[in-house]
C-alpha cells in the first residue's frame, strides 16, 4: 500500500473526529512515514511497521474523548433550512423520548454493572470484619472458660479469613473484567459516532 492510499483510508475511518484532530492526525502517520523512509524503508514496509489504519483509527478514536466526539457530531455543517427545523420541531415528542430512553438505559445497565462489583467487594469486607471480630470473640469466650466454644469460634473465624482471601481474587478480577467492558462498550460508542459520520 502506498503512503497516499493509507492516509487517506485512514481518513476515511477518522471523519467523524473534529477536523483539526483529522489533520493532527493525518500529518503525524505521514511525517512518520516519511522518517521510516528516510531510514531506508519503502513506503509499503514503514506503512507495514506502524500498523494497520484500522488500528491506528482505533487508538485515535480511543484517545478522543466522548464529549469531543459528540460536539462534532451535533455540530451543524450547514445552516439548517426552514423546513428541516419544521420537521426537527415537530418529530421533537418523537426523538426526543427515544433519545432519553437510549441515554437512560445506558445510565442503567452502567450503574448495574457497577454496583455487582461494589456489592461483591462489600461482601469481601464483611468477611475480612468477621474474620477479624469472630478471632476477638474466640478470645473473650477462652477468658469467659468455655474452650470448645472458644475454638469454634476460632474456626470461624479462619474460614471467614480463607474466604476473604479466595475472594479478594474474584473480586479483583470481576473488576478489571468490568473495567474493560465499560471501555468497550465507551469504545463501541465512539466508534459508532465516528463511524456514522456522512
């Protein structure tokens, strides 16, 4: 692939950013490019090293933030006639709910997702407390004279800290898995913005 045709794939895949942005952009894989070919390399094989424009569209679209994104999406590009702000007026008790509704059910299922994640990291915290008040409890019921309540107790208080321990993991790990849907599905977003540019 030549440098020509790749940059303007890839401006193609970035049209929905704010122009500046495109350009940032576009100069900056040329003038890499270019260096690579200054160092020796044709045009296919610097192309080759810096990565594909779907990856590279991918990285940039990720950088952008989502309110940069959306104030180039609602931005007006050409002065609106009369009756496209008739139709935009009338279709407002239409569009306008649905519009909330996505908006809304996106808010929902995040915070769902979120409060599964707080809610098992509160569970782990209560073990951890229970481990911790079950092992003073052994103690004072020792003290009090009764030995095999005394290590009853104790019992469970080393299984309340062995499933604090096993689940300080999955809690852990339920996190980052959260963390990396939340980026796609941000990501998804993005994309879809970008990529819905006319």
């Amino acid at each position: 692939m030549r440098k020509e045709q790749f940059i303007e794939e890839l401006k193609v895949k970035l049209r929905g950013l704010p122009k500046e942005d495109i350009e940032d952009r576009l100069s900056f894989y040329s003038e890499m490019i270019d260096d690579r070919v200054e160092d020796g390399l044709s045009e296919e094989e610097a192309i080759q090293e810096i990565g594909t424009s779907d990856e590279i569209a991918s990285k940039v679209i990720e950088s952008t933030s989502l309110t940069k994104i959306v104030k180039e999406k609602v931005r007006l590009k050409r002065k609106l006639e009369a009756w496209e702000i008739v139709l935009i007026i009338l279709g407002f008790p239409l569009w306008f709910p649905l519009l909330v509704m996505v908006l809304t059910f996106i808010l929902v299922f995040t915070i769902l997702l979120w409060s599964a994640v707080i809610v098992l990291w509160s569970v782990e915290g209560s073990l951890i407390v229970g481990a911790f008040s079950f092992l003073i409890e052994s103690v004072i019921i020792l003290f009090s004279g009764t030995f095999a309540a005394s290590v009853a107790t104790l019992g469970v208080s080393l299984l309340s800290a062995g499933v604090a321990i096993f689940l300080f993991y999955a809690c852990a790990k339920v996190t980052e898995l959260t963390a990396k849907l939340t980026r796609k599905i941000i990501l998804s977003i993005k994309k879809a913005l970008v990529g819905g540019e006319s």
